[in-house]
C-alpha cells in the first residue's frame, strides 16, 4: 500500500506562494495517477491538480496559470508550486495517488492566505 506525506503549507498574504511536497513511500513511476486536492471550509473536497504517468495534466481552472504540478522520481515526490495566491485558495491540501486501481490520501497540510 502507497503512504503519502504532504508538507509545506502555511500562511502567506495574498500573491504569495508556496511549494508544497507530496513523499510517496514507493515508486512514483508506478503510481497511475498523483494529484492534489483541496478542501476549503464548509465545501466538498475539489481537484486542484493531477498528473498521470504519460504526463498529461489536468488543473482546476480557478489555478490555471497560478498552480503548476510536479514530479521528482529520484525523490519519489510531487510538488505543487502556487504561486499568486488569493484568500480563496485557503483550505486543507491532500495529496491522492492511484495505485493499483486503489486511491490513497495523504494525512493534508493547511493552507492559509491572508487578504
């Protein structure tokens, strides 16, 4: 079974960014699909980002342009870079990977932008 580790949130003023990681505890060359999510207060759980193994990615359109997605294999690890970042970008960030036809998440990182 895949382990996910999601680091680098915090808060930031608006138009600020951050990198944040997502460490995959094996191979990310075998995972199908990695992606980021997110979850603002008091909504459902949103798709921000997703990357598959042909390299094909997939954004939100409220982060186009803002947000790109990642992979280091020599790490075993995906970023997601975001970058002018806007008080509704607020919320927790889970990184999800499919394995094996099986979703994963990881445990979340807190994002907050202030205005």
């Amino acid at each position: 079974q895949v382990q996910l580790v999601e680091s680098g949130g915090g808060l930031v003023q608006a138009g600020g960014s951050l990198r944040l990681s997502c460490a995959a505890s094996i191979s990310i060359f075998s995972i199908d699909i990695m992606g980021w999510y997110r979850q603002a207060p008091g909504k459902q759980r949103e798709l921000v980002a997703d990357l598959t193994t042909n390299r094909r990615t997939n954004y939100a359109d409220s982060v186009k342009g803002r947000f790109f997605i990642s992979k280091d294999y020599r790490m075993n690890t995906m970023y997601l870079q975001m970058n002018s970042l806007k008080p509704e970008d607020t919320g927790v960030y889970y990184c999800n990977a499919v394995w094996k036809t099986t979703s994963t998440w990881g445990q979340g990182t807190q994002v907050t932008v202030s205005s």
